[in-house]
C-alpha cells in the first residue's frame, strides 16, 4: 500500500518540523522548550529528596541529554526519511556531500 507508506512518511517529517519549529517565546524548538519546562517543575522536588534514585549530577545531565536529542532528532528523522523514501535526496536530507 504505497499510499499508507506515503502517509506514514510525511507525518514522520510532519512531527519532526513541528517538534524542531522554534517557539516564539523562547527561540528553542517546541520538544526542546517541553522538556526545558518539564524539567524545570520537577527540578526543586528533585534535587532536594534524600532517596531519589539518581545523583542530582545525573538528574541534570539527563535533562541536558534530553536538550540534545530534542534539538537533533528532527534532522535524523528527515535523513532516515530520505533513505527510504528517495535515497537521491540523502545528501541534502543528510547533510554529507
């Protein structure tokens, strides 16, 4: 069902430009803002239980991390995209020459 797959490709590349689209407000990416935001309300509770599971070092390298794949995700989607749907398109998609 070529037309299924079709669909299901351009609401990756949908969900990946509106995941990367910058928010106004902040100039970051709409999932990078998210996890920012999310990030932010547990983070006083977080830091301060004395049984938590995790370092408070490791509780912020893991909301840094999570920055990091919201700010890449979106272009290895429209890579992995590109080698499926149109593997002439990699080089642009992909950004290698």
């Amino acid at each position: 069902m070529p037309e299924l797959r079709a669909a299901y490709f351009e609401a990756l590349l949908a969900a990946a430009e509106s995941a990367a689209e910058p928010v106004a407000s902040s100039g970051l990416g709409w999932l990078d803002l998210e996890i920012q935001q999310q990030g932010s309300l547990i983070a006083e509770t977080m830091l301060a239980d004395p049984v938590k599971p995790f370092t408070n070092d490791q509780f912020e390298s893991g909301v840094n991390e999570l920055g990091t794949f919201a700010r890449s995700r979106a272009s290895f989607v429209k890579c992995e995209v590109a080698k499926l749907v149109d593997p002439a398109t990699v080089a642009g998609a992909c950004g290698t020459p």
